[in-house]
C-alpha cells in the first residue's frame, strides 16, 4: 500500500467540519437531521441511563431512601424529562433499524456510475420510507407518554 | 480488539437490548404490576428483584445497554477528531466509565436480590 495514505502514530489528521452545523449544509438532507437526531437522541439516553443506573441504586439503601427519592423525582420537571427519554427512545429504535437495514441488507442500493444530477444511491424510497415511519412511530409514542405520564 | 469484531458484538448488543427492553418496560406497565405508579413501589421493585427472570432481563440490559451508549459515544468523540493519542483516551475513558456504569448496576442487582 502507498505509504502516505497510511496514517501513523504521528500523523496529523486534519480536524472535521463543525460538530452539528454539517448536518444543516445544504442542500438539506432528511436523512443527514436523521443522522444528527440518531445522535443526539443516543447521547440523550446515555445521560438517562447514567442517572438512571444511580438511582435505582438507592434501593439498596432501603425503603425509606428509595421513598424519599422517589419523591424528590416526583415533579413536572422530571415527568417532562421522562416523556423526552420515551420520544427519543422510539425515533433512536425505529431510526436505528433502518440504519441497521442500510449496513446489512440490498437496502442501501447497488453501486452505479455517480451521473448528474449525483443522486445518492443509499438514499432510496425504501429506506425513505423506514425513517417516515420513525418519525410517525415517535409522534405516537409522544402521544402515548402524554396519556400515561399526565393522564390526558 | 478490532473494530470490526466491536461492531459485531454491537449488533448483538442492540439485538439485547430490543429483547430485554420491551421485557423491562413491560414490567412497568402492565406485566404484574397494575400500572406505573405501582411498579414503582418499594415492595414491587424489590419483588421484581428477586424472581431470577427478571434479574437477568436487568443484568443483560445493563451490560447491553452500557455497552451500546458507551460504544456509540466513542464512535462520535473519535470523529470530530483524530489522532492515536485521541483514540487512546477517549477508548480508555469509555471503558472506565463502562466499568463503573455496569460495576454500579451489578451491585444494586447482587445487594437487592440477596441482601437488603
């Protein structure tokens, strides 16, 4: 292999884009604000589960510890941020099964000459279609945490 | 390890998580409690920790779970920047914070079921 497109230890890689405003370049993609809300729903949820982890720790320390926690999370605020975990926890489900299907299925397209007007043949109907779902999937989760949290 | 070999335990990890998820959330809707409120209950939660199903639907979600977010997060953190040094320590640093995410967790599971 050519030397030079061997990245070695002291290889300076030049730094990407900005970390979030390459999802907004246009012309503007669904599937690029799919890939960045796939990401930050993620990120999201690993917040959750850090806290989620420590809390539920607090069983440990017997009823009157796991009551009085229970308690303190007991507010609008936290019942809000409950809804938003379940929101992000549907599109990153739904959104991560279409992804999974681009990797490992025909999904993604054959290969073919890139001719104008350069069309990405990854992004076709079907994998288009996947990530309406998604988006409808959460909107009825959205829907569903309103009626269980808040009981509308 | 190779990252493709990390990718495949990924898959499984995902394919983890969608099977104990729905269990774990089932748990706190319907599947033997009367709904979300009740399944938060002292009793209920320690109830639910000691029947051996339900400890290991927790166990391989945590591991699953822990494993996923972590390697994900490594992913984005190794592409806004590059670099052997980088890769070393953002690979390090979500190992560590795997480790004590799932050393945490297994203890709640381990105290709750037989102690407490």
């Amino acid at each position: 292999m050519d030397p030079s497109v061997v990245a070695t230890e002291k290889t300076r890689l030049p730094r990407r884009g900005r970390p979030i405003l390459w999802a907004f370049q246009r012309p503007l993609h669904l599937e690029r604000l799919a890939l960045l809300a796939q990401r930050v729903s993620g990120v999201a949820i690993l917040v959750y589960l850090f806290f989620h982890i420590f809390v539920t720790g607090t069983v440990t320390e017997g009823r009157g510890v796991w009551e009085s926690t229970m308690g303190a999370l007991s507010n609008p605020l936290m019942h809000l941020g409950e809804w938003l975990v379940v929101v992000a926890a549907t599109f990153h489900a739904v959104n991560g099964i279409r992804v999974m299907l681009l990797e490992l299925t025909p999904l993604v397209g054959k290969p073919a000459r890139p001719d104008y007007p350069y069309e990405a043949k990854s992004l076709g109907k079907g994998q288009r279609s996947v990530l309406y779902v998604a988006m409808l999937m959460t909107s009825l989760a959205g829907l569903a945490g309103v009626v269980i949290l808040w009981g509308l | 390890m190779r990252e493709s070999t990390l990718q495949r335990i990924n898959y499984a990890m995902i394919l983890a998580i969608f099977v104990t998820l729905a269990v774990h959330l089932a748990t706190h809707a319907f599947l033997g409690v009367s709904g979300y409120e009740d399944s938060l209950t002292y009793a209920s939660v320690v109830g639910r920790y000691r029947a051996f199903s339900t400890v290991l639907t927790l166990g391989v979600l945590l591991i699953a779970a822990c494993f996923h977010g972590l390697y994900g997060l490594r992913n984005i953190l190794l592409e806004t920047r590059w670099g052997a040094r980088r890769h070393r320590l953002v690979s390090t640093a979500t190992r560590l914070l795997g480790v004590a995410m799932v050393g945490w967790g297994l203890r709640t599971i381990v105290l709750t079921t037989w102690g407490v």
